[in-house]
C-alpha cells in the first residue's frame, strides 16, 4: 500500500464519518420539521387548505311581490334574458363570434369597446354581458344559432317589473343599485352583482321584508377562481309578500282623471287610515329605471316644472285654503267666540287694521250663520271668526287635527307642512305678529302649509266623530274593520255635526260651492269643501281693471285647486283630498275629479270587503 | 473470476464483466426513487400520464442508458480526462454566457439542434471529478497548506461566478457546497473553514449589492412569508399548507386538493415534494427521506470499498452532492430556508438534471466496479 495513503486515509476516513454525522443530524432536522408541520400543525394546515378549496357565494334571493288589497300584482320579479360571452370558449377568436353575433344582435362600437375593456380586465372564463334583457325573439335567434356562436351564452336573471306602470310609480317606488354608502354598511348581499335595493316609495320602505335572506352557495374553485363543482347549495328565503291597503281600480280611475294634471289624490278608510288611493301626478314609468333611463329621459323627468319625480301627496306643501275652513270654525265654536246661529254680515269686504280683505264674492254675501258660510265659502265670516278667535286657539285646533307634524305614514319623504303661531313668526321671521295675518290663517291662506296627506286626516276625522287616524299603506292582520284606530280629538259631537252639514250643503245644497260634484250612488251621497288657494297676490290694479278669467292667464299663475270629500254621508267610510295645482278653482276641477273617485268608492266599497290577505288566512 | 489481484487494469475487465460487476442493490434504489417520481409526476396531473410523467419515464431510460455507459469506462480513464471534461464544461459555460438563450430570464442552455445542454449542470460533476483528481494527486500535508489550495479554489470559483450570473443561485450554491464538502473530506483544517466563514459574513453587504431584486425578495420573503400571502410569500405559505394539511396519512392518491386546484404553481418542479408529502403524508415524505439516505449511504458504502483515493473522493462527494440537493430542497418546501431553485432529484420534473444524476449514478457504479483498482498520485497503475 502506498504511503501517502496512510494519513490521507485515515483523514478522509474520519470527515467522512462526521460528514455522515452531519447528515444524519440534518435529516432529524427535516424529519422534526416534518412532524411540526404534518403532525402538530396539520389541524390548522387543513383548515386553511379547506379555505383555499372552498368558496362560499351568496345567492340573490327573489324579491317579494308587491300586491294591491285585492292580490292584484302591483311589482312582480320577471325573467330577464341577457347574452354573455365567455372568452376562453370562443375558439380563440372573440372578435369572429362577435361578429357572428351582430348579424342577430346588432351592437354599437361604444358596446363593442365595453365588451372588448371588460373581456381583457376579467378571467378568460368569467362571463361577460353583452347586453341585458333581449327580447324573446332576439333570445330564440341566439339560441337558434348556437353552433356558429361559440363562447356565446343566455343567462337568466329576475328583474323587477311593474305592470302597472306609472299609475303606481310613486307609491310602489323603484329599485337600483345600492349606492356605495349603502354597500358599505349593508350586508355582503348588496355586492352582488345586479344586486337591486328599494330606492323610493314602498321598495325603499319596507326594503328589509321585500329583500328577503340570501342563499349561499358552497363551490370548490381552483387557484384561480375557476369553480370545479358545487358543494352544497342553500336557496335562502325569497323576500316576503306585501299586500297594500290601495285598491287598484281607485288608483285606476284617480289616474286616468288626473294624469294630464300636476296634482294629488289620497284616500283614507277613516276607521282604518288605512291608504285605499294614493296618486301624484304627472307620473313617470318605473320600469325605465330597471332597465335603464336614457340622458334624455332623465333630463325631462329632472326639469319638468309639473315634477314628476315628487310624490305630491306626501311631498307638496299647499295653502290648504277654504278647505281649512272647518278647523278655524271648530276652534271659534269651542272657545264660544261664535254659536251655530251667530250672523255676520258679509258686504264683500271688510277693514281689519289698515287692511282691507276682500271676500272671493265681490258683491258680499250678505247675513249668513255658520252653516251658510261654509256653504258659501263665504271669506268676510272667517275673517271675523278668526278675528275673534286669535291664532293661538286656531292654531291649536289645527295642531290637533295633525296639521305642522308628519302623519306618520309609513312612506318615505313625508313633509311637516307649517302651523303658524305668533312666537313661530316672532323667532323664525323675526316679525310681530299681526292681526291680518290671523284672517289669513282664517281663510287658509298666509302662512300655513299643509299636504294632500293631512288634509285627508283631517276630513277623516271630521266623518269619523272626531278621531286623527294614522294613515298606512299595509293592512294589518288583525284588522278590526269597525273599530277607531284614531287618537279621539275630544270635540263637541254636535260642533263635528255642524260641518259636516255645511259640508253636505256644499256639495248637496243648489246654492253650494261645488255643486258640480253632486251624486246619487243607490242613495249614498258625499260631502266636501272646496279650497282655491292663490299663488299670486292680486294687486289693488288689477282688482280694479276687474279680475281676470283663471283661463286667461298663464298656467304657472293660475289658483291651485283642492278639494276635501268624505262619504257616504250616512255612515261614512271614506275621506278624500284632491289638490290641483294651478288648476283654477276647488270647485271647478278638483270637485269633479273628487266626485269621480268618490262614486268609484262607494260603488266598489272596498272597506268591506275581505283583503287578500284575510281571505288567504282564512283558505277562502 | 480472479478479482483479488492488487494489479488489477481497467483492460483487465471486459464489458461482460463490469456489467455483471454492477451494484444492482444501487441501481434497485434509484429506481425506487425515479418510480416515485413517475407516481408523483402522474399525480400532479391530475391522473394524467402526459404531460409530465410519461416524459419524465423516458428521460429516465434514456438517463439508464447514460448510467450503464458512464460505469462502463474505467475509472482510470474517468481519472485521465477528468481535467479535460472539467475544461470543456467550463468552456460551455463561458459560450453559454456569450450565445446562450434567454430562458426564464436567465441565459442557462445551449442548444444543440436535439438536445439542450445546461453546461452548469455538466459542471457540478465535472468539478467534483477535477477536484477529485486534484487531491488524489497530494498529501494530506500539501492538503493542509494554503498554497496547496489556491488552484482548486481557482477551479470552483471560476464556474460559481459564470452560474450566479446567468443567474443561478440554486446551482451556485450546490457547485460551491458540493466542493466545500470535498476540501472538508480531503482534511482541510476547520480553522480555514471558519475563517473563509468569517470573511463570507463581512462580505455579505457587498454581495447583497450584486443580488438580483428577485433574489433579494426571495430573501425578504424567506424571512416573512406571511407579511404578504397573495404575493411573494405566497409560494412558500401554499407550499406549507399543501405539506401540512397533508397530516400524518395524507389524503389519499389524487386527492390532493392544493396539487389538484393548482395552488402551488410550478408544483411539477421545485414544490414536487409537496404533492406527494399531500397525498400520502408524512409517513411518505419520512419515507421518501429515508430512501434517499439509503441511496446516499450506499454511496458512501461504495466509497469505502474502493481502493483507489481517487474513487473513494469521487463517490463520496457525488453521494454527498445528492444530500445537498435533497436537503436543500426538502428544507426550501418546508420553508427553513429560502427559495433558491433545486430541484428534488430523480423526482423534479426537468430532463438535465436527471441526465446529470444518472451520469454521476454510473460513476459511483464505476467506482464500484472498479474498487480493486489502485491508482499512483499521477494517475500511473503503480508507484
């Protein structure tokens, strides 16, 4: 054996041996290692693994529907048919099957650009919308065609639909995307893609019980989000059904009266309050907000100066006028500044301070009690009335009948209206508070504010013996159709049957204000008031060129309208307001619309008949 | 046959006879090893032959054919050209870094029209042959003294600096560990080693101003997988989930759900260990492990039967060259340490790499065959 090999050997036999030690010593590493991650650690390993595998997605549940009291659908969920295009089957070629597709769908270049932006931002496998909502027929030639469209797909969604369109527009409401605020605090839910909510109306009311519970669906998906199977699938609650107190046939008729109007018309069951009718007009379609507005559209619905967009029931703030009549009476007879047979003369006009009011009469109307010049309408009386009485009293009476606070309804964007008083001019306007402006107040007119809404609370409470209903748009379930749901007013029985016989008059009696609104339904008749409200102050010139015709001048000028109606006047069941707005006299237009809808009611009486929802729980 | 003979020439075998010479024990592990990569491979696609597993069977008959070859030619012919295989290897790596292609961003291969040669892998064998060759020629005293030292530290330092600027840290890292094990064997004092350490550590803010900004993330990572899941600590956080949620048993064969939903990204190479730690658990990985350091052990085994300094070098080291890989890449799944891009032998899909482990297979099955043989310090069949 050679020398060198000695050393040299024995060297190398001794670092191998140590190297052998250090390897040894390494694998025990990784082995530990192992068991850390494969033993002690796999419970929260395989969670994670599972987290990875495992996508859970929420299901949009169905909206609830929307019913009249009767089951008449008022919103409805429909199929909405849309073509989606997934690249990565398109055999590699997108623009050839979107090509192929423009010979049955033509699209625009700016939709082509959309296509194109949103196919290159997404996975090749994540469909993308062409467009939303095609029509059966462009559904049937897609489908038709399939072979030549690769890549090409129709997907169905529901969307909401509204059959009635705008005769329900601002009382059902519509829905939208959520706004980012409303993502950022709502549920995950509302991320969903096409995800609608309530926007206004009934939809944005009730959200929570027409939303429903979402479903969720358990997917495997890959790295890349590619799902690879479903997992388990759990439907959620579709949205609850809603029926409403509104009558469909009422609001049928308040519209087709109204439509060419910018007006109002609210109906109560004055037991109830609940809302049989509740119209504002002019109206928009709803169903152009689902399936998208035009720049066009939006620019004549945002600058129309009938506005459209308003719900003039809850939403429009009046001079309630000589439809307010009745409440300064009330509060004179309570506080006995005036007796039911007291006469005041009405000359035509009269001097209070150093104002001179005039009555609508020119002539004057001449001695008149209570009854008659409510009949009459007659201004002079209430001046006087109201004189006597002072604001504080009259505004009182007003308070109780609901006027300057919200009804309550359960409806968005309900407006307070105003009721002065002499410390509300002194801290808001910083004016003394004057006599006339207590004349005014008398007549309705200066100050005090009022909505459609609360001027039918308060006809209802002067048909119902002096009850203030809350007025509502559902009925309830244990709905009593004979019982008060009012707050009781504690006025004068034999005060409360004095207006509503100056309230027949009005309508009844050959000298009355309106007349025109006269009808005999199998005996049932109605009773009401008229209110013109002037938008314009007439100015001592033109009193003394002598008025002009309301015809003659300009619409934006014109009196508005109102009108307030209970029947039938045996037993009432039914309050009515109507405004017109600028619509010249209460009892020239708004009486006869008010007429209408009144002998609708009491031919159809729906008060008493079994809602929906009673005849459902009953299996009927 | 009359083996026992001290004089023993390559001539003295024939072909029939060195093949029946062979290790079939070795050769039985390595097919342990390349059965359980085909079995991995097929896995990871989903059950699916192509495109990994097939391709990687034949690389590995091709690579048997190599193996068979490479133990055929004598050791002391392996001993005479080891210089001039060291020299041509080191000459493609200088070509490949003028002509090379661009491939993964980092000029690796030349192209030979049929085949693409991968020059640094050519050179981790070729180093440990040269190095090999270097110290059977010395004493343990020339070993010992620094001047001794200056050429094969030339000869390792030389091919580092072409691979880290390909750039390549996986094979530098395994070209300079695999020699620094074989100055370790030959009896250079742990002192140097130390010392060389030190110098390593105070260069280490220069070296990090040559680092690629990948490699630095790769870095940045390693330390803090978790601060950034999505991103770039996402390779190692999915790489321990897929280990871990494994558990003990594994989830069954092709039920891995983190190979199977694709997870892991490039799972067929680097991260291969994951799929099969997934699907069989830790009773595989530990396994799997096992054998490697039956196949390592056998190795050394080998090495100790020969009787040439030579031989016994060269098995050792190309033995050891195969922990390093395995370790190094077992310990980068497992996530101690940083991702450098080695492959898990035999079982990483990649067709040079497992030409090259073949090629070094069949010269420790050389040594094997030819232990009896004993070499002169200038490589002469006698002193």
């Amino acid at each position: 054996m050679a020398t060198y090999d000695g050393d040299k050997g024995k060297m190398l036999t001794r670092r191998a041996a140590l190297t052998v030690g250090g390897e040894l010593v390494m694998s025990a590493v990784l082995m530990g290692r192992m068991y850390y991650l494969q033993v002690l650690e796999a419970d929260r390993y395989k969670t994670l693994a599972e987290e990875n595998r495992i996508s859970t997605r929420l299901l949009a549940p169905p909206r609830g529907l929307i019913f009249d009291r009767f089951g008449k659908p008022l919103a409805e969920n429909r199929q909405n048919f849309r073509v989606q295009v997934i690249s990565e089957q398109t055999e590699g070629n997108l623009n050839a099957t979107l090509e192929a597709l423009m010979k049955i769908l033509p699209l625009s270049d700016g939709e082509i650009q959309r296509i194109r932006k949103e196919v290159r931002r997404s996975r090749n496998f994540t469909p993308v919308t062409i467009r939303e909502n095609l029509t059966w027929e462009e559904m049937a030639a897609i489908q038709l065609n399939a072979p030549d469209l690769p890549g090409i797909i129709i997907d169905e969604g529901l969307s909401r639909f509204y059959p009635m369109k705008e005769k329900f527009a601002h009382l059902i409401g519509y829905v939208g995307a959520p706004s980012e605020a409303e993502i950022e605090k709502g549920p995950p839910l509302l991320k969903l893609p096409g995800f609608y909510v309530g926007k206004t109306g009934i939809e944005l009311q009730y959200e929570n019980k027409l939303r429903g519970k979402e479903g969720t669906q358990r997917v495997e998906v890959n790295a890349v989000g590619r799902v690879i199977r479903e997992i388990e699938r759990d439907e959620g609650t579709p949205g609850a059904v809603l029926p409403l107190s509104i009558d469909m046939r009422l609001q049928n008729i308040a519209y087709e009266k109204m439509k060419d109007y910018s007006g109002s018309a609210v109906m109560l069951d004055i037991y109830t309050g609940e809302v049989l009718l509740l119209m504002s007009t002019p109206s928009f379609n709803p169903n152009s907000f689902t399936y998208g507005l035009s720049v066009d559209e939006w620019k004549d619905l945002t600058t129309n100066p009938k506005n459209p967009l308003l719900n003039k029931v809850l939403g429009g703030l009046y001079s309630p006028g000589s439809t307010f009549k009745m409440v300064v009476a009330l509060a004179a007879l309570e506080a006995g500044v005036v007796r039911p047979d007291t006469k005041i003369n009405c000359s035509g006009h009269v001097v209070i301070g150093n104002h001179r009011f005039h009555c609508w009469k020119g002539s004057g109307h001449g001695d008149l009690t209570l009854r008659e010049a409510l009949m009459h309408s007659c201004d002079i009386y209430f001046y006087e009335i109201a004189r006597r009485t002072g604001i504080e009293k009259i505004s009182a009476m007003a308070r109780r009948f609901g006027f300057g606070a919200v009804t309550g309804i359960d409806l968005a964007g309900e407006k307070a209206g105003l009721m002065p008083t002499r410390r509300w001019k002194e801290l808001v306007r910083g004016e003394q508070w004057l006599q006339g402006d207590t004349c005014n107040t008398g007549i309705g007119q200066g100050y005090v504010l009022a909505t459609p809404l609360q001027l039918a609370v308060m006809a209802a409470a002067l048909a119902n013996d002096g009850y203030k209903v809350t007025p509502r748009l559902t009925v309830p379930e244990n709905r009593n159709p004979n019982e008060h749901s009012g707050i009781a007013l504690n006025l004068s029985k034999a005060h409360l049957q004095l207006m509503r016989e100056g309230m027949f008059d009005v309508i009844n009696n050959p000298k009355g204000t309106a007349r025109v609104a006269k009808i005999d339904i199998n005996g049932k008749l109605i009773a009401g008031k008229t209110g013109t409200t002037q938008v314009k102050r007439i100015t001592i010139k033109e009193r003394e060129d002598g008025l002009r015709s309301q015809d003659e001048l300009p619409w934006e000028e014109r009196n508005h309208a109102l009108f307030v109606a209970f029947g039938p006047t045996e037993n009432p069941r039914y309050a009515l307001s109507v405004v017109i707005e600028h619509g010249g006299g209460g009892g020239t237009t708004a009486g006869p619309v008010a007429r209408d809808i009144m002998a609708e009611a009491l031919k159809l009486d729906p008060a008493f008949r079994p809602t929906y929802l009673h005849t459902k729980k009953t299996g009927k | 046959m009359a083996l026992s003979s001290l004089h023993l020439r390559d001539a003295d075998l024939s072909l029939r006879d060195r093949f029946f010479r062979l290790s079939w024990g070795y050769i039985l592990l390595i097919c342990l090893v390349a059965i359980t990569g085909f079995v991995v491979l097929y896995s990871a696609a989903n059950g699916h032959w192509k495109p990994w597993a097939a391709k990687q069977f034949w690389r590995f008959v091709l690579g048997f054919g190599v193996m068979i070859s490479v133990s055929m030619v004598g050791l002391r012919t392996w001993l005479k050209y080891a210089y001039v295989f060291y020299a041509l290897s080191l000459f493609l790596l200088i070509l490949v870094s003028v002509f090379g292609h661009i491939g993964m961003g980092a000029q690796r291969w030349i192209s030979l029209g049929f085949i693409r040669i991968q020059p640094s892998e050519l050179m981790k064998i070729a180093l440990i042959l040269a190095l090999s060759r270097y110290f059977h020629g010395g004493s343990l005293q020339d070993a010992q003294s620094i001047s001794y030292l200056f050429v094969p530290l030339i000869m390792v330092a030389m091919p580092a600096v072409l691979v880290l600027r390909q750039p390549d840290l996986g094979t530098t890292i395994l070209l300079t560990a695999g020699a620094g094990v074989l100055f370790f064997l030959v009896g250079v004092q742990i002192w140097k080693f130390a010392a060389l350490g030190g110098v390593g550590l105070l260069s280490i803010p220069i070296a990090w101003r040559f680092l690629h900004d990948y490699q630095k993330e790769r870095v940045f990572t390693f330390l803090d997988p978790e601060r950034d899941p999505l991103g770039k600590g996402y390779h190692i956080m999915q790489s321990k989930i897929t280990l871990g949620s494994g558990g003990f048993f594994g989830k069954g064969f092709l039920q891995g759900t983190q190979s199977r939903l694709n997870f892991l990204p490039e799972k067929q190479t680097d991260f291969i260990f994951t799929v099969l730690a997934e699907e069989f658990g830790m009773v595989a990985s530990v396994s799997l492990l096992v054998l490697y350091l039956a196949l390592i052990f056998y190795g050394y085994m080998i090495a100790f039967r020969s009787n040439s300094y030579f031989g016994r070098l060269l098995a050792l080291g190309l033995s050891t060259n195969l922990f390093l890989y395995v370790f190094i890449n077992i310990a980068m799944v497992m996530g101690l340490l940083p991702v450098v891009g080695v492959p898990l032998p035999m079982i990483s899909y990649g067709g040079t790499v497992m030409l090259t482990l073949m090629f070094s297979f069949g010269l420790v099955e050389c040594v094997n065959i030819d232990r009896e043989v004993q070499i002169g310090r200038r490589g002469a069949y006698d002193d």
